[in-house]
C-alpha cells in the first residue's frame, strides 16, 4: 500500500466519523408531504390502510397495478372501482366511466387527480370550501350521525361548489362556525353509480391510527354492494418488484447504502486509476569536439612536435584567409601583406611578423621553440 493511497483511506475514515457523527445527532423529522403511497409510513401514506383493505372489503379486493385503459381491454363483469388520489389519464378514465354506465360502482376519494372534463361530465365542480386550519367530516345519513372524522393537520378543505340535480350529498364538511359544505356524494351515472370523495386524509396513516376514525372509513366503503372491489393502485407493482425497495425505504439503510457508494467511488477514483511508469533519467549527449580537440592538443603537447604544429596552425590560417577575406596565399610578399592589413585594420607591423612565424613554420629545417608556436599562435587569432 502506498503513501498516497493511505492518505487517502485516512480522509475517507475521518470523513465517514463525521458524517456518522452528525447522523447520530440529527434529529428525526416527520414527512408530512400529502403522498398517498400505499408503501408509506409516513403519517399522509396508504401503509395501514394498504394492511387492513382486505378485511375491510371481506377478502373481495383485487388491487391492480395496471391503469384502467389495460386492465378493461377485456370486458369485466360488474364490480365496485376504488380510486383514491390516483392520478390517470383519459382513456382510462373514459374506461371506467364505461365500466359504470354498465353498471358497476365507482369510489373516488380523490382531491386533485380528477380532470375538469370528467368531473362537468358525472356532474359536479369542486374547489376550495374552506380555508380553516381544523375540518370535521361527518356523514348525513342518520344511522351514521355519531360516526364523524376530525381533521387536525393539514386539512385541504376541498368540497362541491356546484352538483347537478337529482344528485345524493352522502357527507359533509363541518367547519368551527357551523358552517357545512358538501364533500362527500352519489350520483346515478348509467346502470351504476359514482361516489365522490373530496378529503382522502381520512384514510392515511395518521388518522387511521387514532381512535375511533376506522369506523367513518368503514361508513364511506359500506355504500359500495358487497361483491369484488378492483382497487386500481399507482405503481404498485413496479415498487414491489425493485430489489432495493426495502433498503431505500429504511432511512438508515439508505444513508448508509448512499455511503458504501460514495466510499467506492473514491476508492476507484484514487486507487484504480492508471498509474504513470517510472521513466529512466536519460543523461544528453555530450558534445565530444571539444574532448577531441583536448585530446589532439594534448597528444601534441606529449610529443613536443611544435615545428608541425606551428604548419598546421599556418594552414588553418591561410585556409580562413582564402574562404572568408577573398586573398590569394601562394605568395607571401608586399602585396600580400598590405592586402591582409587593409581587410583585417590590424598594423603592418603585427602582419609581417605573423608572415616572418608563417614562413618558419613553412620551413622544414627551421628550428621551432615552445615560444614561437605560442606567439604564432596569439598573432593569428588576432588577426582573423
């Protein structure tokens, strides 16, 4: 394991104790989001009421996943429809309404969800009937008049504004100034009937918990025939069959699930990433010229041949001469001389000695000393 990689794992650990820290000490809030899921615990959730459907409708219930416009591509023999706050589209809607007119029942605790051209078609407006923070619903009907529901947390207050005639008010809403408004109706569509409830509250978790509100839930129902109740629930099918339903359900499990997943990701990031291979340091090439030319000079200086020297210094001299100022070097006289001294500026004087060293050097009998090859040496450079 490498350095990086430890530093790394100890800013993850320190990160997980502190997101556990703060997890710890977080206080536990309430969702109160009105969501009408039949999976929901959560106090405006479907979770008990989903438990108890069956015992409530005798074993007759069948509860379908599938939208209305599937499940009746094939004809139904009569039956009791339960839709609560279940939002379709319009061809399932005109599917039911079709299922009715032949006869069957439909129960529609709905708040929102139904579109205004179904509800000018069955025959009723809703809207907003009270803006009160406390609703009480109770029945009309007289075998039910002790039986009621009291709406304390966030009731919508939706009611009828308008209701065609020869339609059944069946409940109301009672606010604090003994006002009422309908809220709860009947209506003869066809061969069978349509019932409307406007306050679905009364069947989720929160009300259906406290004492004594079961039995207004049991009074709304008891309309309906006793036969097989199709309770048409939104995704319920697609929620039961995700694996990792229970485990996002549990805000514990799905906090730490989130958490493995944010480690792993780290992880691959940091040690799973392409590694750079180590390359060799790769020294420049040394420029040997100048070694060679060492080498040369020193052999030279070892055999103290300065006669030879003296001709080869000479014939570079002469060979740069020639190339870069355009002079003739086969005779050394006058005009040779006047000629160097003219493109070079340099004095006469320094001109005919560097001849005078040239033309000893030229000479294979003329005795060299250490001195000569030296000044030769210090005239030419000066020179050119």
């Amino acid at each position: 394991m490498n350095k990086t990689f430890k530093i790394y794992a100890i800013i993850f650990i320190i990160v997980m104790v502190i997101l556990a820290l703060l997890e710890v000490n977080k206080k536990e809030t309430t969702d109160w989001r009105k969501n009408f899921d039949v999976n929901e615990k959560s106090p405006f959730g479907l979770f008990v009421f989903n438990n108890e459907a069956k015992a409530l409708f005798k074993n007759n219930l069948k509860k379908v996943g599938q939208t209305p416009y599937e499940y009746y591509q094939q004809k139904k023999a009569v039956h009791n429809i339960v839709l609560i706050e279940n939002k379709i589209d319009d061809q399932s809607w005109k599917k039911i309404l079709d299922q009715v007119s032949a006869g069957s029942d439909a129960m529609l605790i709905v708040n929102r969800s139904v579109p205004k051209e179904v509800s000018d078609s069955i025959g009723y407006y809703d809207s907003d009937i009270s803006f009160e923070e406390e609703n009480v619903l109770k029945l009309t009907d007289t075998k039910y008049k002790n039986d009621f529901i009291k709406l304390d947390k966030f009731p919508s207050g939706r009611g009828f504004s308008f209701i065609k005639p020869g339609v059944e008010i069946l409940g109301k809403t009672i606010e604090k100034k003994n006002i009422d408004q309908a809220n709860f109706i009947m209506i003869k569509y066809g061969k069978g009937h349509i019932f409307v409830h406007c306050e679905p509250l009364f069947l989720t978790n929160y009300y259906l918990l406290k004492s004594g509100n079961v039995k207004y839930a049991q009074d709304v129902f008891s309309y309906l025939p006793d036969r097989e109740t199709v309770w048409f629930v939104s995704d319920d099918s697609k929620t039961s069959q995700f694996f990792m339903r229970f485990v996002l359900s549990n805000p514990a499990l799905k906090y730490a699930w989130w958490l493995f997943l944010g480690g792993l990701v780290l992880f691959i990031f940091f040690n799973a990433k392409r590694k750079q291979r180590v390359v060799p340091v790769t020294e420049t090439l040394r420029n040997t010229s100048v070694d060679f030319v060492k080498s040369i000079g020193n052999l030279y200086l070892q055999e103290g041949d300065f006669h030879d020297m003296m001709a080869k210094k000479a014939q570079y001299f002469f060979n740069k001469v020639r190339m870069d100022l355009l002079i003739d070097t086969q005779n050394l006289d006058s005009e040779f001389a006047k000629k160097l001294q003219l493109k070079t500026g340099k004095t006469i004087e320094m001109i005919n000695e560097a001849i005078e060293l040239i033309k000893k050097a030229q000479d294979p009998y003329a005795s060299v000393m250490k001195e000569d090859l030296a000044r030769i040496n210090t005239l030419l450079d000066e020179i050119i």
